[in-house]
C-alpha cells in the first residue's frame, strides 16, 4: 500500500512505514488546486503501482479535509480547477473484479 500525504507532515510516519506502507510526502498549498508536477506525480505513481503490484491499493491523507466532508466547502479556485481539468492519460487496468479505469 502507498499513502499519500498532502499535507503538510504533522506526525512521524515511521510507524506506518514499519507497517509495510510506503508514504510519499506531497504537500499543496491549502483550498488550493495542485500544481502540475503533483498531478503528473499522481498519474506516473498510479500507472507504476498498478502495473507492477496489480490490486494494490493507493490512499491519500490531508489534515483537514473540509472539501471531501460536505459539498458546500469548495472554493472558487478548486471549482474551476475541475471545470476546467482534461485528462492528462488514461490507465486501464485489469483487476480481481473486473475493469478499472483511472483517469
């Protein structure tokens, strides 16, 4: 399993590592959409992860999480972040349970 933080590091995480997860550190600015190196980032670790550990399973960790909570605490800039957001690739995968497609 990988976790990803994007937030900033706010407790050690040696001892999920021990746990045999892989943490990445990827940090956004707060209420903010993510730069391109990190969407890039995100779509290279998913096509990488799922080639070579198929079934595996990808988690991604902030501190606050208000906009994934309740619908209405998304802002202006990540609202037009999605409205304006086009695939960068396509990764299609077979898995246990059928097709999965990420994009």
């Amino acid at each position: 399993m990988t976790l990803v933080r994007v937030c900033d590091a706010t407790y050690d995480k040696a001892p999920v590592e021990k746990e045999g997860i892989d943490v990445l550190d990827w940090p956004l600015d707060d209420g903010a959409p993510p730069p391109n190196q990190i969407v890039d980032d995100w779509l290279n670790l998913l096509k990488t992860k799922f080639r070579e550990e198929p079934g595996c399973s990808v988690a991604v960790h902030c501190v606050a999480g208000l906009g994934r909570k309740r619908r209405e605490v998304f802002n202006s800039k990540q609202l037009l972040y999605l409205e304006k957001y086009r695939p960068k690739m396509q990764l299609h995968f077979r898995s246990i349970s059928g097709h999965c497609c990420v994009q």
